[in-house]
C-alpha cells in the first residue's frame, strides 16, 4: 500500500484534461477519483476533496475538460456559463441521426461547395443566431432525455435556442474537396454539431461532423491541457500539486482587489465593505496570495458573491 500522501489542507484548484475521444466527461471525473485514492492523496472517503468538471465533452470529442477539485467547484457554473472555442471537421455528403460518425446515414447529397462559398457562408453563421439543437443531445423533453427517447426510436422536436458565435473560420491547414475544418467560438449552449448540419445545409449540401476538437474552455487552453496518461501518473508517485493549478486560474478575466487581514476577515463572515474606490464590478477579493472571496462592488460597496474556504498563506 503506498504512503498516505494526504495534505495538510483539503486539495483545491482546477486540473485541465486533454479528453481523449471515447473517454465521457463523468469518466474523467471518476479517473481523477480514483488516482487520488491510489496515489495516497485521498486514501479514505472523507479524505476525497469534492471534484466537478466545468463543462461537459461528448465521447467522440477531444481536447479541455477543466476539472474542478476542493473550493474550486464553487466556480463550476461560472465555467459553464464560459464561452468555448472549437475545431471541427465537416464533411459533406451525408448527414446522420447524430450529426456526427456515430449514427446512421439519413441523406446523402452530390453537391460539394468551393472554399470561396464556404468562407462566404460564415458570416451568416457570425453573430448572434436561433439553431435547433440535435435530437441527440441531452436536452430534456417531458422530463426525459432527448438521446434516450430518440434511440429508442421516437420523434424528438426540439425548439429553437438563440446562442452566439464569436468568430467562425476555417482553420489553416490542408483542405479536401469533401470536407473542410473550421474553428468557431461561441457561446454557452451551442452545439457544434447543429453549426456543422446548418452550414451545410445552407450551401445546398448535407453534412455532419467527423473530428471535433475543444481548445478553449472559459480561461483554460489546450496548451494547459495534461494527457490522461499524464494524469495517471499520479496513483504511481507522480506530485499531483505538479499538474494542479491555482483556484484563481479559473478568475483570470477578473481583476484582482487587495485586502486587509480586518478586510479579509469581514468579507469571510460576510460582512458588507465600504468606501471602495474601485469601479462597479466583479472581482476576486485576495489576501497576499490566497482568493478569499468573489464580491461584486456597486456604488463604493462590496459585497460577497462567493466565499472560499482556503487557508491563509501564514497557516
């Protein structure tokens, strides 16, 4: 049995997956789970730190999964709220029961759009925009998800959802005449796949989604991404503090307000700050290095949004 390696202060802070494909997000959840147990940092139930991800990725996608552990969980809905930056592949043809390559062919199509119409068309698909979400998705309908009752074979309708897409482009690289990959950022709630299906049919095609990969979630990007394998690692000796980033790192759109220790100790109890000279906004309330809370500053006051429950540097 390895060593107990449990710290001395529950574990909190965010670690960022790269997701392989076939790998759900609930399984990355639990694979952290069990490094944590076999790896000595949590080697009792009451030892495990709460852990969340920020965000759920289909099997069939790859790329960033934030993984939410301790007092960082408390920011998972704002990680869901984040906008996300995709990549994916269309190709035209086909589109299938799950606008991706996991259902079945529904429509085929000859036609295959140039370059030139294709780079014309994402403006349209630029902005704010209404799309209907896939029958595949986990939408719930009367109570029931949308994916259970549309393998079970039952129409499923789902209405119109507004989102917004940032930016849309195709991604460098080489391109075939059947497919094209594009990145787009977008809002929260869009889903990649009705974009590819909409596209498509737009330029007079079919199509849906062959590769589908996330670079971008809230603040977090791929280059801070870490392989399952390397994730692994960690239930064989490996320092997991080496993998895990700051609470903090999920505020970095956030500015940073300095307090006191009296300060700190008022915003800790919840206590309302006065006289801040600070513009009207969001931000993340620090001790030296520590976050102490998220507090929202309106007419000179400050008020708690979001405590967190971290030691104090000195402890």
């Amino acid at each position: 049995m390895k060593p107990s390696k449990t710290p001395a202060h529950p574990l909190s802070g965010w670690i960022v997956l790269d997701k392989p494909r076939e790998l759900g997000s609930t399984q990355a959840v639990a694979a952290l789970k069990r490094n944590l147990r076999q790896g000595g940092y949590a080697p009792t139930k009451k030892d495990m730190p709460k852990v969340g991800h920020g965000g759920t990725l289909d099997p069939l996608a790859e790329g960033v999964l934030p993984i939410a552990l301790g007092e960082a969980t408390k920011l998972a809905g704002r990680m869901l709220d984040a906008s996300k930056i995709y990549e994916f592949t269309l190709r035209f043809g086909e589109e299938t029961t799950t606008l991706d390559t996991e259902g079945e062919v529904v429509e085929r199509s000859d036609v295959r759009p140039t370059m030139d119409e294709i780079e014309a068309i994402l403006p349209r698909f630029t902005g704010p925009i209404e799309q209907v979400p896939p029958a595949f998705s986990a939408l719930k309908v009367d109570g029931k998800r949308a994916y259970d009752l549309a393998r079970a074979g039952e129409q499923v309708e789902l209405k119109k959802r507004a989102v917004t897409i940032h930016d849309l482009s195709i991604a460098d690289g080489p391109h075939d005449r059947d497919a094209v990959t594009l990145v787009a950022h977008v809002s929260k709630g869009t889903y990649i796949r009705s974009l590819a299906r909409d596209i498509a049919r737009a330029l007079g095609s079919l199509g849906h989604v062959t590769y589908l990969r996330r670079t971008k979630a809230g603040p977090f990007r791929q280059e801070q991404a870490i392989s399952l394998d390397k994730l692994n690692e960690t239930a064989n000796g490996a320092a997991l503090e080496d993998l895990l980033l700051p609470l903090e790192a999920g505020l970095d759109d956030i500015p940073a307000l300095t307090l006191s220790q009296t300060e700190a100790q008022a915003v800790r109890q919840g206590r309302v700050l006065s006289g801040m000279p600070q513009a009207p906004g969001l931000y993340c309330a620090m001790l030296d290095t520590v976050p102490v809370a998220l507090v929202e500053i309106e007419s000179g006051t400050a008020k708690v949004v979001r405590g967190f429950n971290l030691p104090d540097v000195a402890e």
